[in-house]
C-alpha cells in the first residue's frame, strides 16, 4: 500500500487530501502519475500531476508523522486567520460605531436653528 498526500486547489480553506493506493504508474517523461483503484471490481485510474504531490511514499509511519505535521501547521494557520477575522470584525464595527456616531453629531449641528446652514435652507 502506497500513501498520498495532495495539495487542494478546488476547496477553500483546504490546504491537502490524503489517501492510500494500492498502486501508480509513474515515469520521468510523463508530468502526472497514474493512480489506480479498484472499483466493483474494475480497476479505476486518477491522473494527478507530479507537481501537486506532495507526499507518496510506503511507510506508513512517516506519512501518519507527516499528516499530523501538516494538521498542526493547518490548525495553527487557521488560528491565526480566526484571530485577524475577529480583528476585521472588531475595527469595521469599531469604524460603523464612529460614522455613526460623526452622522448623528452632523445631523445635530444642521438641525440646530443657532448655527446657521447653507443646506438647511436649500
């Protein structure tokens, strides 16, 4: 049994796939390696590109090291994307309180009949 890892380009926020294969075809001419699977009992291929794979390898141990390497640096990068969120969050409803806060002294002003306004009597 053979191990992958895969980069993810379809899925958002996921980084990698990892699956087991019974067997590939590769070579050195060829810029994708054959996957191949057994499906019903027929045999089913997968073409991925040499350049999208980031882990094949037989032991079994190394790729379950790796795996989990990848998922820590996964979960430490969507922490640090929760945290900037949260941060975005804070300064847009931070930015609304202020605007809102500015429309409102504005509009007391204009509405003030002691300050005199050009727009008022428009």
């Amino acid at each position: 049994m053979y191990y992958v890892i895969k980069k993810q380009h379809s899925v958002p926020l996921s980084t990698f796939t990892s699956f087991p294969v019974p067997k590939y075809i590769a070579s050195k001419n060829n810029e994708s390696v054959i996957f191949e699977f057994q499906k019903n009992g027929k045999p089913l291929r997968k073409w991925i590109k040499k350049e999208d794979i980031i882990l094949l390898t037989d032991d079994k141990k190394y790729f379950l090291k790796t795996l989990k390497h990848f998922e820590k640096i996964e979960e430490g990068l969507q922490h640090a994307v929760d945290e900037a969120q949260n941060q975005l969050n804070k300064c847009i409803e931070e930015f609304s309180e202020t605007m809102q806060s500015e429309i409102e002294e504005y509009n007391e002003i204009n509405n003030s009949s002691e300050v005199p306004s050009i727009l008022r009597d428009l």
